[in-house]
C-alpha cells in the first residue's frame, strides 16, 4: 500500500513462539531503521499466539486467526516447537 508517497508494509509479528520476545524487539528496531533509509513505513501488529498460548490453549492459532493473518506482510517467525511437540502443525 501507498501512503503519501510511502510504500506502507504492515507486519504481524508473533514473539515467543520459538524466538524470544526479546529478539523479535530488536528485530523489529533494525526493521524500523531500514524503513527510514528506504524511505517506507512498516507497522507492526503483535498476537500472543507463541508457545505459551499453545500451552494455555492447545492451539498454536486460536479459530480464524490464519485468516485474519492473510492481511499482513508477516515477519519471518519461525514456529520452532520441538519441545513442545509442535513440529508437525502447518
């Protein structure tokens, strides 16, 4: 999307769901500078669909979240999960 000139990407970002919140932030502040150096604007929309959320509610996803996650640009979160038993949901 175009805004005022500006390439716009929104990006929906899922920490700690194999990757540690704490890395996905500094992620997030090198997306962010790279975004001003091309002249472009990223938002960033967090979801608590990690691991603890499998923990607490058996799905990796709640109902209907992949289709709302079709919106977005979605960084790149790779769902880990081997101790969890998760290496076999797509």
């Amino acid at each position: 999307m175009d805004i005022n000139g500006k390439k716009e990407y929104k990006i929906a970002v899922i920490p700690g769901d194999g990757i540690g919140p704490e890395i996905v932030e500094e992620g997030i502040k090198v997306l962010q500078t790279a975004a001003q150096i091309e002249n472009t604007r990223s938002q960033f929309t967090s979801f608590p669909w990690g691991a603890d959320f499998y923990l607490e509610y058996g799905t990796v996803v709640p109902s209907g979240g992949l289709k709302y996650l079709m919106r977005f640009i979605l960084a790149q979160q790779e769902i880990r999960g081997l101790s969890l038993g998760l290496s076999n949901i797509s």
